[in-house]
C-alpha cells in the first residue's frame, strides 16, 4: 500500500528595498558535518496546520447508524511539513496537506505561528504553494539544488514533522530515482532509504550540502509504519509548478496525442540502439500535437529540449511543464539514426468543454440524473476524453447542476462513481435498482465511491424522489 504522509488574513506589504535584500540562508561550508547542516537550515523547515471545516454527519449516520457518530469531529486539523523558499514568506507543501483545508496556518521553528494564504496548489504533481504573513524583516530561506544531478547512493537528510513533532530529522541515501506511485498520474519520484511518516508530507529533502533536492510526498507502508522506502518530488519539477502556480495560480495542462512505454535492452537491441535509455512510442493519435509533428509508432524518444530521457517518469517530468502552444524539440530515434522534431503542445480541455464532450460521446437515453448530475455507463471513449487513466468500470459525470448537491459535495465533470457502499459498481440497472431499494427503505442518501483524479473518496449522495 502506499500511503501519503498526511496525518482571510491581511497581508503587511514589504518595503521595495527589504524584499530585494532578502535573501537565503548561507550555507555551511564544504565538508560540514550534518548536524551543522541541520542546524543551520532548521530555522527555515515549518510545520503546516490545516484546519478542515465541520464535516455534515447526517447523512453518514443515517446510513451507517450510531458507530460513525463516535469517530466524526466537528472539526479537525492536519499537520503536516514545508520549508520557505523565499524571504518574503512563500512556503512549499504538499497539496494533499491543503487540499481540504478551510483554513491553513505555519509554525515556525521558534515555535510562532504564522496564517497563511494559499497561493495555488497542483494535484497531479501534489504541490501547494502558501504566502505567510510579511514581516518588516526576512524569513530564512531554504535554497534549491540540482536533484537532476543527485545520483543513487549519495547521502540525504529528511526534516519535517511526523506525527506532529516539529524539527525531526533522519538520514538515508538516495535509493532509486524515476519511481511510479500506484495510480499517481506523476512518475518520477526520487526514492529514499531516510526514515519518514506520517506528517513529514511537505518537507525538504536536503543534499549534502542542505540545499532542498526534493519535497517528502509518500512511503510504501503495507503495515501503516516507516520501512525504509519513501518517496520525494524532485527539486527541478518543484521548482517549474511553484514558478506556474505563483504566476497563475493554477497548472494548465498540456496533452500530447501520444502513447508510450519504458525501452527494455532486447527493445533497443531490436531497434539499433547503443543503450535502452529512452521511451517507446506505441501508439499516436488521429489528428493530435504527435502526428501532426510527424511522429510514428515505433519511434523513440531519447531526449527533450537536448536532456536526455532515462525513464518513463523522465517524460512525465518533462511534461508536466510543457505550455500549449509553445514548441518543444525532441531528439528522436527512427530507422537507424538520430532526427530532432519540433512538437507543439495542445491545452487540455476545462472542465466546461471536457462535459460537452462526454455528453456527446455518450448515448442520450443512457444518462442518469441524480442530485444534480448527469451520470452516464463508462466506456473507453469516455474515460479517454475525462483523462481517467485505463478503463474503470461505474458510472461517468457528464455534468454537474450549479448549486446542486453534487457540486456542494465537490463532484466534476470527469469524476467516475466507481462503487455503492464499498460494492464495485458494474452497470447502470444496478445502479438503479440501489437507488430504488433506499428510497422504497425511506433512506434519504446512498452511499457512494467517486474516483476524483488519483483520489477516491466515500459519500453520500441525495436520492430525492423526482429526480
């Protein structure tokens, strides 16, 4: 099992010649030992304190009777790690620390707490970005390293917060690099041996030196606990969303109309290459960016903007960043030699042309409505134009009604409800059927599961007759 670690405010301006002198802290010098190290960067590693709202029991209860009543709060608040990038008070975490979070707050390492305000944040990649309260001085400041150069077997130190205690550190090496997280849409996490848990989600991983070479986001844990194999968000695409996300808030994603896979020896040996470094092409799509470049299956991708593709999750990484309409050269291996192509990126549709498309894609009679959606049985079609990876069985969201149940409960367009009451979910009648048994029964909800991106979360949905 892999597990992620995640167990208003007015803004003082800072004067222009403060904010230009701020500046990192400084680094110990060459050869230091690592509790100099730790030292000397600890004042900038923070605990993140996210406040989520009153959780509406009712219809929980209502279904599942009096246990839930006993492990629901009326409010909660999750801790988790980050560390400030910046003297003017920007702080990096993980987005599944905040995600939920109807207000956030940073301790420091003096033990002050500071509101912040969330700045933007990005699933996919899980990083959040937070602007704390200004000061009339600098905060201290982490620097970024070179996690493109930091090899397997090199030394690491990890600092955050596990269950809640502040300024805790462990050490370890780098394990692996280009590691995949079960269904994680990333795929190019650094893999570390340092020991991290839960509430360490956010913190810097620090080089040798202590400059940030990787965000602490994950651990394979089959028991609950640490056994020796985490996962940190490389530095380099770190620090590509924070430069998105603090610019636009947001990360607009990019598509390319391409399938590909990881090069095995005999697959390069097949193919005339030196060495299977580099990614495959299966497949590209009709009318896409790939084909529209010239791209054909069979095809191998060995580097993007002249850096080299060692892994599958190297791609992803690169991705990630890519602009729409921008072009991209990529250096490619086709019959024998080398050719560079130029590749221009298509935005991925919103949310508003992503349920025109599904409502077109799927047949009119088959739609189900219910608390506000527009439900439809999935088909390859239709998981491939919502960007749901592989075929997963239930019922699509092809809509959602403004001010609907469904939309207060946090449903779009996309989401796939893949179960009812912890039962996968295989046909529309059996959906129906659950349906019209809680409401023959006087219940007022169905408990439901929803596929929300990488995430899939219980609720309970409205069954209001008439619908």
């Amino acid at each position: 099992m892999v597990r992620s670690l995640l167990v208003g405010m007015t803004m003082l301006l800072f004067p222009a010649a403060a904010m230009a002198a701020c500046a990192p802290l400084k680094l110990p010098p060459s050869g230091a030992k690592r509790s100099e190290i730790v030292a000397a960067m600890m004042p900038a590693v923070v605990q993140v304190l996210a406040r989520v709202g009153a959780e509406q029991s009712e219809s929980y209860e209502e279904i599942l009777g009096d246990a839930i009543r006993q492990t629901q709060a009326s409010s909660k608040q999750s801790h988790g790690s980050g560390f400030i990038i910046s003297g003017e008070g920007l702080v990096i975490t993980n987005e599944h620390v905040v995600s939920q979070a109807t207000q956030i707050s940073v301790k420091l390492a003096d033990g002050s707490v500071r509101g912040a305000k969330l700045i933007g944040s990005d699933e996919r990649t899980d990083i959040a970005v937070l602007q704390i309260e200004a000061l009339a001085r600098c905060y201290p400041a982490l620097s970024w390293g070179d996690s493109d150069r930091i090899a397997v077997g090199e030394d690491v130190t990890a600092v955050g917060s596990p269950f809640g205690l502040g300024g805790s550190v462990s050490a370890g090496i780098i394990s692996g690099r280009g590691r995949s997280l079960g269904n994680s849409p990333y795929h190019d996490f650094l893999q570390i041996d340092a020991a991290i848990n839960q509430g360490n989600s956010g913190g810097p991983l620090l080089d040798a030196a202590g400059r940030v070479i990787g965000i602490n986001t994950a651990i394979l844990s089959p028991a609950g606990g640490n056994i020796g194999i985490g996962f940190s968000l490389p530095a380099a695409v770190a620090r590509r969303v924070m430069a998105e996300l603090q610019a636009h808030g947001k990360i607009v994603r990019t598509e390319l109309g391409l399938g590909v896979q990881g090069l095995s020896g005999d697959a390069a040996e097949a193919l005339g290459l030196p060495s299977n470094q580099g990614v495959l092409v299966t497949d590209v799509a009709l009318a896409g960016p790939a084909q529209r470049a010239g791209l054909v299956a069979g095809d191998v991708i060995l580097a993007v903007e002249k850096r080299p593709l060692t892994t599958m999750g190297a791609l992803s990484a690169e991705v990630a960043t890519f602009e729409a309409g921008r072009a991209v050269q990529l250096t490619m291996w086709r019959a024998g030699r080398r050719l560079a192509i130029d590749l221009i990126p298509e935005s991925k549709p919103e949310a508003a042309q992503r349920a025109g498309q599904l409502a077109q894609a799927a047949a009119p009679d088959s739609l189900i409505s219910l608390a506000g959606l527009q439900l439809a049985g999935t088909t390859k079609a239709l998981n491939d134009v919502a960007g749901q990876s592989g075929v997963v069985g239930g019922l699509m969201v092809v809509a959602v009604s403004a001010n609907s149940p469904a939309e207060a409960r946090g449903i779009a367009v996309g989401d796939i409800i893949t179960g009812l009451v912890g039962q996968p979910l295989t046909s529309t009648v059996q959906f129906i059927d659950a349906v019209a048994e809680a409401r023959a029964a006087g219940r007022r909800n169905i408990l439901v599961t929803v596929q929300h991106g990488r995430n899939s979360v219980w609720m309970a949905l409205p069954i209001n007759i008439g619908e």
